[in-house]
C-alpha cells in the first residue's frame, strides 16, 4: 500500500476517534451518569488529579480511578511512542488537523515569535498542575476548549460553564484553518507533558542524508513546521510523530523513515501500531476492571447493594439519582444536601443554583462529604 494510502487511513482513523468522542458525549449529556464525561476519559484530568491521588485522598470531581489508569498509561504510551497520541489518537488534534484540510495553504509565524510561542504551553502545564494541586478541582476545565467542544450540545453550559473555553474553541477552529495544529504547538499542556517525557522515547523520524534529495518537502508538508530536511534524526520536543514527513518523501526506499530501536516503520505500520497498542491496551485494563471512567448503573447498584458515598456524587446527576445512588430516602437527601424541598426532584444537582441562588453544589459536596 502507498504512502498516499497511509495518508488517507490515518485521516480516516483519526475521523473515527474524533466521531467516537463526539457520541460518547452526546450520550453523557442525554443520557447522564451511565456514560463517561468529557472529563473522566481525558487523561489531562490524571495529572491534575495526581497530588490527592498520591495523598490517598478521594479523586477531585469528575475524576475516576480509570482516569488515573489513562494517565498512566499515556506517560508509558510517551516513553515508547514519543508524542504519538498527539499525533495519530488525540480527537481535538484530530479536529485541528481535519479542519486544516479545508484551507492547505497556511500562513507561516515570524522565527521569533513562534519560537516564544511555543513556550506558552509549558507555562500552561505547571501553573493548570500548580492550581490543580492547591484548589483539589479541575482548575483548567474552565478554559478548556475541549470541555466547551464536548459540551456543543448544549449551547447554554458551553457559554454558563465554559465561556473562556468557547472562545478558546472558536479562536482555535478559525486558527487551524491557517496554522496547521495551532493549539497543538502554543496552547496544549497535555502536549507539553508529552513533549517532555517523549524526549526519552526510541521512536524518532531518522532521515538518511546519502540517500535524501533535500527537496524539502517533508518541512513544508510537517504540521508541526519542524525543518526535517536539516535533520538526520528528529529529536525535538515539538514532533507528535503523525509520519506526515515520511509520508510526502518523493524518494524510494529508505531515505526517511520512523525508527523504534532497530525497527524501521513505514507510515502505515507506524500508525497502525501505535494506535493498536493504546486501545488493545484499554481494551485490556477495562476487561481487567481496571478501567472505571464511570458510576455503576442503577440495576449493579440494588445488585451489588454498595451504594456510593456523598463525595462521590456528580453534577450531573438529578436530585433523585442522588438520593438512590447514596442509598438515602428522597427526603433525606434533600435535607442532608440542604436543598428546598420546593425544587423538582429531576433537577440536576449543578442546577439546583437556579432555584436557589448562591448554592453551590460542589462545596455543599465535599462539606456533607466530610462530615
């Protein structure tokens, strides 16, 4: 199969990611707990959530045990795939980087500024880490336009819960129809963890400079506007591994090429790999039960008899659900979580707000959970 080909699958992969992403939160809006949120299947969240993972204390909110196995295996998925996920598996590079198909020719960033650009991400990483740590909250979900993407189908929480974020999203969408992956090089803290642990990894670009042409298509064509015509090996943190350079090359053979140890990859195997490991590797912990990025239905619930705990409850859920999956009587419940009884019994819990002005439902949460 050509390298043309390889092309065509891995935007056909990457499609499939970004709609599976989509329907799975879709679902979790509609259909409520049963359904992992945006938050609990996104791996940032484990490092945000790592100090009271490390404290032994419970998971800060929307945060599961699963997550915390996503974040792990993402660091060991970086160390030998370097930033592979960015490039061949992360749903909003996915969405960047279809978008950029629309307009291919792109508007090139000052040396100077690019390069001072690129460092914002890593600001992004220790201070979202930082105030993640201090506030025990999901701090950066705010600002997050991948939170304020999951969340498009419903117009209203995009713009009361994540303001910043949809103007995040709305710059980063007419940004990418001009700068191939936009958010990927200047504003991704997931991007920077992964930068910095991938500069450990064996997997690099290798490009043979008896055999190369130095036509330098492989750097017009690299999202990431790395100069691979000048590199025998491509070491820098900003590469997220897509093989889009290899992919372009007019030569036969082995003039450029994507090496791990002493194995040589062409494009399509490089993607195929890479991404048959991460989700075998999901597909596996989950049927280990080690992969747990959401609450047990109502029917495990009266099966099993293990009811959860007040810390463990979610937004969005509804006043009722709280009540039965904590095991309380309706009216107790309302009582404990200091909610008038005049508020319908179907209101989510994040909502409760709108009946009763200045109530907060994740400070009332982790009070009751305490006591």
């Amino acid at each position: 199969m050509g390298k043309k080909s390889s092309g065509v699958i891995r935007w056909a992969v990457l499609g499939i990611i970004l709609g599976g992403s989509m329907l799975i939160h879709y679902l979790h809006l509609v259909g409520g707990v049963r359904y992992p949120s945006v938050h609990s299947i996104c791996p940032y969240g484990g490092i945000e959530n790592l100090w009271a993972w490390l404290a032994g204390r419970a998971n800060i909110q929307k945060i599961f045990s699963g997550t915390m196995v996503l974040f792990f295996l993402t660091i060991v998925f970086a160390l030998i795939f370097r930033r592979s996920f960015c490039g061949n598996i992360c749903p909003f590079g996915a969405l960047q980087e279809l978008l950029g198909l629309i307009s291919p020719k792109k508007v090139k960033i000052p040396e100077v500024v690019d390069k001072h650009l690129r460092k914002v991400k890593y600001i992004i990483l220790i201070l979202s880490v930082f105030m993640a740590w201090i506030t025990l909250s999901l701090w950066l979900s705010p600002f997050d336009p991948w939170a304020a993407f999951a969340h498009i189908y419903k117009g209203e929480e995009m713009i009361e819960e994540y303001l910043i974020g949809t103007i995040v999203l709305v710059a980063t969408v007419i940004a990418s129809l001009f700068i191939s992956r936009a958010f990927c090089k200047y504003l991704c803290p997931a991007g920077a963890l992964y930068a910095v642990i991938g500069k450990l990894s064996p997997y690099k670009v290798t490009r043979d400079p008896k055999k190369c042409i130095k036509c330098g298509v492989c750097t017009q064509k690299c999202p990431m506007d790395i100069e691979v015509h000048s590199c025998e090996r491509v070491t820098t943190a900003e590469c997220i591994s897509c093989n889009r350079c290899v992919e372009v090359c007019p030569g036969a053979g082995s003039m450029i090429y994507t090496k791990l140890a002493r194995f040589n990859f062409k494009p399509l195997a490089s993607v195929i790999v890479s991404v048959t490991v991460f989700f075998g590797s999901i597909f596996l912990l989950d049927a280990a039960g080690l992969y747990t990025v959401s609450l047990p239905t109502e029917a495990e619930i009266v099966e099993k008899a293990e009811y959860l705990g007040i810390s463990d409850l979610r937004g969005s859920m509804t006043i009722e659900q709280g009540a039965f999956y904590t095991g309380k009587e309706l009216g107790d419940f309302y009582k404990i979580m200091e909610i008038p009884t005049n508020v319908p019994k179907d209101t989510l819990l994040k909502y409760v707000n709108q009946y009763v002005p200045g109530y907060d439902f994740h400070l009332m949460k982790a009070k009751k959970g305490s006591d």
